[in-house]
C-alpha cells in the first residue's frame, strides 16, 4: 500500500518518525528527492539470502580490492536509496552517506521499489548493480552503459556469472 501525506506534516507523524528513529526500525528508510519513503524491514528470507551473498561475495570483492558493507546509505541526506548490500573502492572511508559505490545489491522483496532505484543509482556512478530475487529464484547483473544500465551475464568487477551465484544460492522455503 503506497501513502502519501501531501502539505505540513501532523505532530503525529512527526512522533511516529521520531519512535521509528528512536527503535531503530527506520534502517531500510530512504529519500528519493526530498520524499521520505517509509520501508518495513525485509522478511527473514530476505536475512538468509543476504547472509548467503556476504558470504559468496565478500571474499571475491576482497580479492578485487574492494570493501563490502550492509544497507547503507548512497546518496546525500535529502536524496538517497539504501541497498541491501554495497561493495566500494579499497581506501574510501565509510559514511552516513556515500556518494557512490561500486556494486550495490538489491534483494527483492514483495512489492518493494529495487527496480525503481535504477536511474538513482546510474545518476550516482555505481559501475554495477545485482539484483537478486528470492521468490523468483533469479539473479541478475547490471554494469553501466552509455546512459543506463544493462544487462550482463557476469560480473566485470568480480568476475562471477549470475548463473554461478544463482546456482549457489538457496532459495525461500514454504512458510
């Protein structure tokens, strides 16, 4: 269900943010241009796959000298996304919001915006972004071109297919 509150914000809105900040609970939280986009966190699913690629990844990232990290924040204060995972360039210095990444992993949840953070993600310099859906059991590599992003078997970066990663993820079991 998609809400939006058009003109000043109620007090009770403003208490239901700041409880979200206070409890932790506004991790997955974005803003896209100066729209603050309220995001539950993800399933456990969602959990088991990250897991599963921090650990298939990582080590290639190591390798490629890049430095791996959880959600955070791409993008500037009133204008970012949050991606489940993102791999920089070795020497960078982590921040509350990072200008840019190298890699940035989407992991798809039920009627989430991964998808839609694509032309956020190519104006912000990201080389590549994964995208890996549980419930469809597919993963898919995207590295830049001229003026969007495209479709790829494998990681340039990495050097790993989305076939490889996808054969060696499990995915989402029957509730």
């Amino acid at each position: 269900m998609r809400t939006v509150l058009v003109g000043e914000l109620p007090p009770e809105v403003h208490d239901l943010l700041e409880r979200r900040r206070a409890l932790g609970q506004d991790l997955f939280d974005e803003v896209w241009e100066g729209e603050y986009h309220m995001v539950p966190a993800p399933h456990g699913q969602h959990g088991d796959v990250d897991d599963q690629l921090a650990q298939l990844i990582g080590p290639l990232a190591r390798a490629s000298g890049l430095r791996g990290s959880g959600p955070c924040n791409i993008g500037e204060s009133n204008n970012h996304r949050v991606p489940d995972r993102a791999y920089f360039a070795r020497g960078t210095t982590p921040r509350a919001f990072n200008p840019t990444a190298e890699i940035v992993v989407e992991i798809v949840s039920p009627g989430d915006e991964s998808r839609e953070k694509f032309d956020f993600y190519f104006q912000a310099g990201v080389t590549e972004v994964l995208i890996v859906d549980p419930g469809e059991h597919s993963v898919d590599w995207y590295t830049r071109a001229d003026s969007t992003f495209r479709p790829t078997e494998s990681s340039d970066l990495l050097g790993v297919s989305a076939a490889e990663l996808a054969g060696q993820i499990d995915g989402p079991r029957p509730e």
